[in-house]
C-alpha cells in the first residue's frame, strides 16, 4: 500500500502558522498521511515550549541555515528528502508542505494515492531570458510550486545525485534563468530544472487554490502571521471558498 509522508521546512518564527497548517493537516492524517517530518532552521530553532508541542512529530534541524531561496536552502531540503527516502517504501511519497500552507480538501492526496508520477506539483511558468536559450525565447519556463508538491521516494536519489553530479551547471542555468545569484535561487526552480535533467516523471496538477485543495499564504521568512479570524475569504481563479480555521 501506498504511503504517504509529509515534511515542513520551517523556523521558530513561524510557530503559530505552523500549528495551524498542522491543525488542517490532522483532519486528513489518518487517512493519508504516515509520518509527519519538521524540519527547522538551525539557526531559529524551536523553543522548549515549541518543541514540547510538537512532540508527536518527528523535529529536525537543518543542516545549515534555511532563507527564501539559495543554495543552502535547496541542499538542507534535497537531504532531509534523500534521508528520509531511505526510510520508506520507493513507491511511497513525500509531501513538502510549507507551514503558511492552509489544506483546504483531501483532493491532492488522492491524486498521490493513485499516481506512479515522480512529482506531482503545481504548474507555475515564466518566460526564459533570451540569452539563456535563443530557441526558447519568450517561451514559458514551466516548474512546479515549492510551497506544496509530491516526490516519489525512489525519485530522490537519482534526483539528488543528478544535482550533486552537476552542482555548478545548474545553479549557472537557474541563475541565468531567474535573473539572480547563487545566494536566492528559487529551490523549486532548481528541483524542477535538476528532475528535467535527470527525466524525471512531473505531473503537473491544480494542487493548490484553483483545484479547492491547498492556499498558500506565501510569507516570507522574516515575516509574521498573527494567526486567522475565524474565516478566511479566499478570491482566487474566480473561486470564492470560506475556509473555517481551527485556532
């Protein structure tokens, strides 16, 4: 049978968002979900009372410091993936949830149960630089969204070895790609270009508001949430969805 396990990347910072992803998170768990996996920032770990919360689950620190994008950010996440795909059955999935990610429905985590995909994420693009690729130019550059995708267990170490094996080209190729420098490449672009590389199977689905499933609320990670009303009204692709929080 097919499992399913989740992993947050998160920081102390984000406390009280992360309760409450984890909150939605629990009312589809028994049903979908094996383990839970927090993965926190080295260097805005959890507190005692943080941690004394979040015992149920599996706490980890990262290797290095996390941010909105980099290098760093992209390794810490690719070995807490190796690691714990060495943990679990290849034809299970890890979910990468973010903690300012709000679980709407069950609707993604049927898609996984029934998928043989390597990924299984959000279609996100934007138009390749000119210079990078003169027969791409203008054309989109499709790559799923970080904030909440599905990677096969047996798909990460091809994944990661293709990226270790080509570490240099690559963050070259995102870079050009995006417009910026080593220090914030977006690690969804970088996983999306390095799974390409190593032809990897992506399934694009509607993952997040537009299929009803998951909203993201997308902080930053020097940002603060205080938390939800006691609803949420959500104008997203012409849905309008009030979404009872549970605080």
């Amino acid at each position: 049978m097919k499992n399913i396990h989740a992993i947050y990347f998160t920081c102390a910072n984000h406390f009280n968002e992360l309760k409450t992803s984890l909150r939605f998170l629990e009312n589809i768990r028994k049903d979908y979900v094996q383990s839970i996996n927090i993965a926190c920032d080295c260097s805005d770990y959890f507190n005692p009372e943080q941690l004394s919360y979040l015992s149920e689950y599996n706490i980890i620190k990262t290797k290095a410091p996390m941010s909105w994008g980099g290098v760093n950010t992209f390794q810490n996440e690719i070995y807490e993936f190796l690691t714990l795909s060495t943990k679990i059955h290849p034809n299970d999935y890890i979910v990468n949830i973010d903690s300012d990610l709000i679980l709407i429905s069950d609707s993604a985590f049927n898609i996984a149960k029934t998928s043989n995909a390597d990924i299984i994420g959000d279609r996100t693009c934007f138009s390749f630089r000119a210079e990078w690729n003169e027969k791409l130019e203008n054309e989109p550059y499709e790559f799923f969204q970080g904030s909440f995708y599905f990677i096969k267990a047996s798909a990460v170490k091809p994944i990661v070895n293709e990226f270790l094996l080509n570490k240099e080209q690559i963050i070259q190729d995102v870079c050009k790609l995006c417009f910026v420098t080593p220090d914030v490449i977006p690690p969804d672009v970088t996983m999306t270009m390095t799974a390409k590389r190593c032809n990897a199977n992506i399934r694009f689905e509607p993952l997040l508001v537009k299929s009803e499933s998951a909203v993201h609320l997308e902080l930053t990670k020097d940002s603060k949430w205080n938390g939800f009303s006691k609803s949420i009204n959500l104008h997203a692709t012409g849905i309008h969805k009030t979404v009872k929080a549970i605080i």
